[in-house]
C-alpha cells in the first residue's frame, strides 16, 4: 500500500486510516472500496463501516521518505489514495496525529484530496491547523459538484493558505467549465467566478482529469471526449499546469477510423471476450463515438499528446 506509486501525479500513496463512505457519484466506482472491502476484506465501507487504522510499522514510512527526500533536494508527493482526510466519520484525535506526522515530514508534499471540501477548515483547525506542506484538492465529476467543490475549496484556501489547490475531475462524468463556478446568488444575480484566474490564493493552481475505469461489478461509465479538451484548453489559457491521467476504458473517435486508436487495437480486439461496444454519446454536446477498448489501450493520450503538467514546489 506504501511503495512508490503508480499514480502519475504522486511519488508515494499513504494513508493513515483504510475506509470510507460514498457521497457522489464519483464514488459509485471506488477503487479504494473495491480493492480493501470487496478483495481483501480488510474494512467495511459505507456509513456504518470503521476506519481503520494502519499500522505502526506503516506509519514510519513517510519518515523514511521524507529523508529521502532531503538528501535529493526536492520534495516528493504523498497522496493518501484509501481514504478521505476529512471524513467525517474518521477519528479526530487520529487525524491530529496524521497532521503532526505530515508537520514532520517537511519534504514531503501531501496531497490531500477530498471530497468533503466544506469540512476543511473545522477539521484542520480541530487538528491543530493545516501543516504548511499541504496542498489541498477535492474531487469534481460535473458541473453541478464543481459549482459545490470548488467554492469550499477556494475558501479553504482563502482561510488556511495551502501550498496549492487542486482540483481532480477523475471521473470525469459530465462537463466542467471551471471559469464559470457559481458561488451562489444575491438577490436575482447568480455570482459566477472563473476560479482558473482568480486571486493567487482563491484559486485553482492544478488539475487533473481521467476517464473511469472498471472496478468489480461496477462498469466504466464512458466520458465525451470534448469534455477532456475543454479543461485541457481552459488550462491552458489561464496558465494553470494540467494532467491527463488516463482515458479509462473507453477512448473517443469513430472505431472504423484506424487512425483513432492505439497501434494494435484491432489486433486485440480480434481477441477479446466480445466485440469492441460502439455508442453514440452525448449528441448534444456534438457527435462523438466512443468504444470500450480497455484502460491500457485507451492509455493516456489526448488528442495523440501526453499531458504531465505539475506546479512547481521547491523545498
């Protein structure tokens, strides 16, 4: 659970509790429940399940890591992917000693991702204050939990002074315009923000986007291809560093254009289980074809390009 990490965006994952419970629909295909609960049994999700605490042995590992990092001379990324920092079910006192860890681990940057941004600032004052090497980030699958997300995000941010935030739209499930996020109304105006160029602290510093990928009983739900590029190119005019993490299972384009796939895709469709699906999605959002090739076959391109943008973080 601890070694280095195959997530593009992170050195290490590490978590100081194993559970959770589902609150989006970006959960319906956690990975995190499929691989602790229903393979390995080792906790109980939902509402009702525990949060169990890792071992001690395990808590020693960011020490480690954090040397590491010192005599490299840059920090390395954490990111505790079995878990949500601020769930609310998980054990105040235990987070207060995660916190102390990531306080003595100073070369190590956390990436705290939630999805339960608006319990931030309570939870991190209860917890001593947020360490000054977090960077905080909250999940947003569509516009409607974008417009929820980001403002608690943001005035986390305003409040707290993380060294960046971020956003993941992984899964992402419908469309995100994130320099269009309602903060709500006042009397008959709705107040919008482009929260890619707001101020330097209220303000999206990074994000990340991903298709979703097949988890158990749960199928991949597939994403419109425009919705990657629009982020990607919001991104790229506000100068705010962008990564495409995967395309999940299912990639855009026509399947009988040769061109619009991996090199040896019809070679192994030739060879699965059943027939590469077809659907039209989403025609409102203009015509788009996408086909269920696999995660590795649909890989990480966009557009033919891989997309690793980071912020930079110096010691």
């Amino acid at each position: 659970m601890a070694e280095h990490s195959t997530i593009e965006w992170t050195d290490h994952t590490w978590s100081p509790w194993i559970g959770c419970t589902k609150v989006s629909p970006a959960c319906d295909g956690c990975y995190a429940e499929h691989l602790m609960d229903t393979r390995m049994g080792r906790v109980e999700w939902g509402p009702h399940g525990e949060r169990s605490r890792t071992s001690a042995v395990y808590w020693r590992k960011p020490l480690a890591w954090d040397r590491e990092a010192r005599a490299a001379g840059r920090m390395l990324r954490v990111f505790p992917s079995l878990c949500d920092p601020f769930d609310n079910r998980a054990d105040p006192t235990l987070r207060r000693e995660w916190f102390d860890l990531i306080r003595a681990t100073p070369h190590l940057l956390w990436l705290l991702l939630t999805k339960r941004p608006q319990n931030i600032v309570a939870m991190c004052e209860a917890a001593g204050g947020l360490p000054e090497n977090v960077a905080l980030g909250t999940t947003c699958e569509d516009q409607k939990r974008a417009n929820i997300n980001v403002r608690h995000l943001l005035d986390a941010a305003r409040d707290l002074r993380p060294v960046l935030s971020f956003v993941s739209a992984e899964p992402l499930l419908g469309p995100i315009d994130f320099t269009r996020i309602i903060y709500g109304k006042a009397d008959d105006f709705v107040i919008v923000r482009d929260a890619l160029k707001a101020s330097d602290i209220e303000r999206i510093d990074w994000v990340i986007t991903g298709g979703e990928t097949d988890q158990g009983r749960h199928a991949a739900r597939s994403t419109h291809p425009q919705w990657f590029r629009d982020i990607r190119d919001a991104c790229a005019s506000a100068g705010v560093p962008y990564l495409h993490k995967q395309n999940g299972e299912w990639i855009g384009d026509d399947p009988d254009n040769p061109r619009a796939f991996p090199n040896g895709w019809r070679a192994q469709r030739a060879h699965s289980d059943g027939p590469a699906r077809r659907e039209e999605l989403y025609p409102e959002a203009g015509a788009a074809f996408v086909s269920r090739v696999g995660k590795k076959s649909a890989g990480r391109l966009l557009d033919g390009v891989e997309h690793n943008g980071m912020p930079e973080v110096r010691i």
